[in-house]
C-alpha cells in the first residue's frame, strides 16, 4: 500500500524528500506561489509522536521552503514561495493514540493499514487540493486486492467521528427552515402586515411599545422562498466552516449577537432617517459568521483551507455593493452583524495562528 500512495503522489507531480525521522517522508508540489506539502508517517509500536513532535516537524518543514537560500530540488530561486500548506497523512493500526492527535492539532488524516481505511475526523480539512478523492479510490483497489484474506473488511472507506460535527450550525439552519415552512402553512410569508404579526422587526413597535423581542425572533423569519434559500445556502457553508475553526458555544454566541448587533443599527438608522421598513431574516447573523471568519483568516496568515483575506473581503464587497444597488435589501443590517461578528471574533478567537 505505501508503495501505491507513493506512485499515486509522483505521478500527481509531487517530488519525494528523505526526512528525519525515518519514519517520515515529504512530498511536496509547487503552484502559483503556493507549496502543497504531503508529510507521510509510517507509525509503529516504537515511534513516538504527539503534538510537540508533530508541530516541531511540521514548522522545520515550513522553514526548509521558507529559506531563501539551499532550497529542495525543483523549487528555484525564481519561483517565490509565500504559502506552505501542510497535510500529515499517518499510516498506522494505532487509530486511537492518533484520535487524541487529531483532537489537539489540524491537518491530519489516518490511513488504517490493516483495514486499507482512509479516517478524516471532522474537526479536520475534508480535503487538500483534491487527495481525498484519489486517495479513496487507491486504498478502495488496495482492499479490494487483499480481499481474499480480510472478506469482512467495512466496505467504507471514511470513517467520520459524529463529536465533531457542526451541529449548531446544522440546528440553526433546520430552525430558520422549520420557521418558515410553520408559516407558510398558516399565512403569506411576502406579506409584511403577516410578517409583523409573526415577529418581524419594525423601529415603532420596538421602541413604542417596547416589543424589544423582535430585534431576536426577526432573525428567523424570512419573505419568500428565494429569500430563506439563499440565506441558508451562505450560511450552511460559512456557519460550517466557522464552527469546525471555532467551537460550537463560541458560534452560537457569534451568530445571535451579531443577529442582534445588525438588528440593532438597522433600527437605529430607521429611527434617525424617518425611513420605516419592515426587516427580517437571517442575514445580520450570516454576515457576523462572514466577519468572524475575516478575522480569524487574518490570525492564520491569510488563509484557512481554502478561505483566503483576498476572497472574503472580495465576497463582502459584492455583497455589500448588491446591497446598496438593489431596492428592499436592510444594509445597515448586514454592515452591524459584519462589524460584530468581526468584533466578537477578536475577544473570543484564543486560538494561536495555525501552523498547519
């Protein structure tokens, strides 16, 4: 099987390098600027690893394509290096001394010698520059050939660990769809006088009557169809992304109060123009997601997976810009749940700037 995945890799493009340990071995593949670093481990009962050691190879690995001078063959003086993305790939039979190494660090995935079972727990990336998909297939024809001494092999070859799954994120999209489904059965979710008498945000009744509760249940409604699919599209991916990187308390936390923080300055504007509208939906809260992940993409040096700085402030530009062009859009909404999401992130992102 090794000598499969080592095929597998060169014929991909990556060149091999002899590392310390013996145990260890790296491929590596140059593109635009950006070094795709494979760092193969073949564990045994003697070989020792954990966190240290793994941050401490991974980190001399980085500096090796860093340096400007004695670089690895085929990445010359010519070619600049401002990105090293490293993936561990640990071949063992010692799944869980890896669990706990997994639940510490990112970037490692497991290959189960015995069972040819590729294992990707769900706080880790769930690709790298396209191997997974290749990676199963190959370990899927491995299986296959030693079938005939293991006929009772999983079939399955990713194996997924439910602790990690973004389940607060998962919740609040189910919530945000059972709320409007729940509505559209009893009234017309495009009718604002319907829309109001079933939370919906409107700066009178909030600070006339003091009906303060509607500044929160405004981030579960939503006017029409298009209107809920294309929140709950940006958010099933963003709020995915943003709870794996920071825990699913500290998400929750984000998502209501930037909710409140956008329904807050929408309020406020409408007071001071004189210009009323009725507000709802879910958008204030995703654009809080959106801004804690620019912050926490700034700490990570300009990425994460395959979020960058560039892109996300280049999606926020668009989406601001459709806003202010388009009629019936609550920008300043979006603008107070950015900011307080961008806010939040700062005082509850603990985390060091990755190094994987």
């Amino acid at each position: 099987m090794i000598a499969e995945i080592d095929q597998m890799l060169k014929a991909e493009g990556y060149r091999f390098l002899k590392v310390q340990p013996e145990e260890a071995g790296v491929y590596y593949r140059y593109e635009n600027g950006t070094v795709e670093v494979i760092l193969g481990l073949l564990d045994h009962s003697a070989f020792q690893m954990n966190a240290a050691v793994c941050a401490s190879m991974k980190e001399h690995i980085r500096e090796l394509f860093f340096l400007s001078h004695g670089r690895v063959p085929g990445i010359t003086e010519e070619m600049p290096v401002y990105q090293v993305d490293i993936l561990c790939l640990a071949i063992t039979d010692q799944v869980e001394k890896y669990r706990v190494l997994c639940n510490e660090m990112r970037g490692i995935w497991l290959v189960e010698a015995g069972t040819k079972r590729l294992i990707i727990y769900e706080n880790q990336p769930g690709d790298f520059y396209g191997l997974q998909k290749r990676l199963l297939n190959l370990l899927d024809q491995c299986g296959e050939q030693t079938s005939a001494r293991a006929p009772k092999r999983e079939k399955h070859a990713l194996q997924i660990d439910w602790r990690g799954m973004t389940w607060v994120n998962t919740g609040l999209v189910a919530v945000n769809i059972l709320v409007w489904i729940v509505m559209e059965l009893f009234g017309n979710t495009e009718d604002s006088q319907y829309l109001l008498e079933h939370g919906a945000m409107y700066p009178l009744l909030v600070v006339s009557l003091h009906e303060w509760y509607r500044l929160f249940t405004c981030m579960f409604v939503h006017i029409g169809f298009p209107h809920l699919v294309n929140n709950m599209i940006v958010l099933f991916f963003t709020g995915d992304r943003l709870e794996r990187e920071i825990g699913k308390v500290k998400y929750l936390l984000i998502y209501l109060l930037s909710g409140l923080g956008g329904s807050l300055l929408s309020m406020v504007y409408m007071l001071k123009t004189g210009d009323m509208a009725v507000s709802v939906g879910a958008s204030g809260a995703i654009f809080g997601v959106i801004g804690a992940l620019l912050y926490l993409v700034i700490r990570n040096k300009g990425r994460i997976g395959t979020l960058t700085t560039r892109g996300l402030v280049l999606m926020i530009a668009l989406c601001l810009y459709y806003g202010f062009t388009a009629t019936g859009v609550d920008n300043w909404c979006h603008i107070g749940g950015l900011v307080m999401g961008f806010l939040l992130a700062v005082l509850l992102y603990r985390g060091n700037p990755r190094k994987d």
